[in-house]
C-alpha cells in the first residue's frame, strides 16, 4: 500500500503517558483526495482569504503541480466553471476540470442532453447548459415570448420548439422572476410539455425535473418549495425529482470524488482513494453532506452490497471515509442552533484552511517530496 515509504521518528505518548519514539511510515504518494469549497474557505467574495495562499503553496510541486488530488466544489451555479477557475486564479492555476459547480452532475445524464430541456435560473443559461452537453436548451424567457399569443385551438399557433415526449425540465437556480417561471414550469409539467394544451389528470408521473442546489438559505431551495407546493395544490401529487444536486446531495459528492479518481489516475497515483477530506465552512452544507456521503460509503462498505458494486458502476464510488473539516474563516458560528446534530459534527475544526492541509497531511503521514 506504501508505495514509497520514509521512516522517521515521532513522539508519541505512550499509554501511559510516557514520551516514546516511535517509526512512523510517510508517504510520498496520496491516498486522500480534497475537496474544497470556495466562498469562505478559499475567497470571501472576491478577496482571496491570506491561508490560502500559504494553504496552495504546500498543495503544489515546485512546478506547480498538485501533489494531492483536489476538486474545488462549489454551490454556485449562475456561471461557468471556467469563470471560477478564473476567479481563483490569482491564488494559483487551476484547470477547469478541478472545479466543480452545483450543476457539473449534469455531465452524467447523458440520456437527457439530446433531448430537449426547459432551464430556469440566472446567468448565460444557455452557455451552461451547453457546456454541460445539453443540445437542445430553452430559457423561460423563450417560453414566455411563444406563450402569449398561444392559441389553443389553432394547432399552427402552438409552440412548435416544444416536443412533449423527450422533454425535460433543469432548474439550475432561482430567476429573477419567480411568478413568471413558476407558472410556466408548472405549465409544462401539468401538460407534458405542450403548454398550449390542457391540463390532464394522466401526465403522471410528469416529465423528468433535475434540480441544482436546494440551499434553503439562498434562494433556490425556497423557490423549489414554492413550486412543490403549488404543483400539489393543483395536482394533489407529489413533484418528484429525477435528480437534486450541489451540497450536500449524495450525487454531488459522488461525481466529486469520481474526478478526484480521474486526476489521480492521470498522474499515474497507483495508490487507491481511501479516505475524502471535505474542507467547508457550513455546518448545513459542507459539513452535513460530507457526513452524509460518509455515511453512505461506509454502509456500502459493511453490506460489500449490490448498492456498492451500483454505485461504482455509475461514479466510481470506491473511497472508504469522507471526512468533514470545518474552518472558520467563513458563516460558521458555534452559537448557531441546528437541526440533526449527528451530521452536522464535523470531524475536525480548525482556524482555516492552511491549518486544514497541515492537519489532514498530519493524519495521512504524507510527505511528498
Ligand atoms: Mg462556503
């Protein structure tokens, strides 16, 4: 497992309680992964936090090649990954590839990015949705300009762009208006994708809805409660989704680590990803979905099930642990009452993120050259 090792001493108190000298193995090849979320833990808007500096500056060879695999996951989703590799590059040079954004999961419904998709939320919508592989996106804004003069007698007037069958709807995050896309999503859901028709008690189940980012907190997941609750209200039936992600979803860590896996087995890393150190600054997010995914890995691990030969079918889930690390440079606040206390403890606490990477290289022994 050591592919190569270093001794070197270490004290380590004695049971009791003596000082000894004790060989220590090191390793020089990882066998953790990080993931690190962005806002508060790296920058604090755009203002980048001093430890993360001094943090990336012992994450790095001396030609500026990681050491460790790392992804950098974040709840955004208004932008292209690329801009947030852009936006930590004054801390060091990042590829896009290490970024993930709340809708990168996408990528793996390929079944979805031929077909066509209704999107909602904010930003260059259609330059997303692209990037993630759909072919044929519609904004609610292009909706609404076909919508009004909709005609549902004649059948020339209907929305010619919308095709009922293949039909999906993506919310990659709260728009600006939210009366105007809830009607219109509520719309094509109760008609299966044909807006212009009315609305029958059959198309139930309804079309596949994929959600990014149900952060309660900021915006998108109070706007999902709004439109479960009024699609109920009409239908007496639950929204169901085909897939939620972004923290602390269980697919957002899932796909996290499959591109730890990939950078690994790109620098040729033989060493299996055991342990995951999830880096965040909220208890609700970072900390609950890392506990989460841990949870998760570990009960797969004990049933050595079917869910854990599934699960490394479709994203390489293989790790052992995923560790949380809480830092305080960011909306963490020890006087904040939560819910489910067993998730939201967080494995270890430190003062940042430079003191995050010292502690986790600390417990995996690692030293590279
Ligand atoms: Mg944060």
């Amino acid at each position: 497992m050591w592919n190569k090792v270093l001794l070197k001493w270490a004290k380590c108190p004695s049971p009791a309680q003596e000082t000894r000298w004790l060989w220590v193995r090191l390793s020089v090849l990882p066998s953790f992964g990080f993931l690190f979320d962005i806002d508060g833990v790296l920058v604090r808007g755009k203002t980048p936090i001093p430890a993360a500096r001094t943090a990336f500056r012992k994450l790095v060879n001396s030609q500026g090649q990681f050491l460790v695999p790392v992804v950098f996951v974040t709840n955004a989703g208004n932008c292209l990954r690329q801009e947030k590799a852009d936006q930590l590059s004054h801390l060091l040079g990042i590829s896009q590839d290490q970024v993930m954004m709340s809708h990168s999961p996408l990528r793996m419904f390929k079944r979805y990015h031929e077909k066509c998709v209704l999107v909602s939320g904010q930003g260059p919508l259609l330059d997303i949705a692209q990037d993630l592989g759909f072919c044929q996106p519609i904004t609610i804004d292009t909706l609404r300009e076909k919508r009004p003069l909709l005609d549902a007698v004649d059948h020339d007037r209907r929305p010619s762009i919308l095709v009922g069958v293949d039909f999906s709807v993506v919310l990659f995050g709260e728009p600006v208006r939210w009366e105007t896309s809830l009607q219109l999503i509520i719309d094509v859901l109760l008609t299966s994708g044909y807006p212009g028709n009315p609305y029958e008690q059959e198309n139930y189940p309804h079309i596949p809805v994929l959600a990014c980012n149900m952060d309660l907190m900021f915006g998108h997941g109070t706007f999902m409660v709004c439109l479960e609750n009024i699609y109920k209200k009409i239908t007496g039936k639950e929204l169901k989704y085909e897939a939620l992600m972004g923290k602390p979803s269980r697919l957002t860590y899932q796909y996290a680590e499959h591109l730890i896996r990939a950078q690994a087995l790109q620098r040729s890393w033989e060493q299996p990803i055991q342990t995951l150190y999830a880096v965040g600054d909220n208890l609700m997010t970072d900390v609950y979905g890392a506990n989460l995914y841990n949870r998760y890995l570990e009960e797969s691990s004990s049933k050595g099930s079917k869910a854990r030969i599934q699960a490394k079918l479709l994203a390489s889930a293989a790790a052992a642990h995923c560790r949380s690390v809480l830092v305080c440079t960011g909306v963490y606040n020890p006087h904040t009452e939560v819910f489910d206390p067993g998730l939201v403890e967080p494995d270890h606490i430190v003062p940042d993120v430079d003191a995050a990477v010292d502690l986790v290289f600390q417990l995996e022994n690692f030293a590279p050259n």
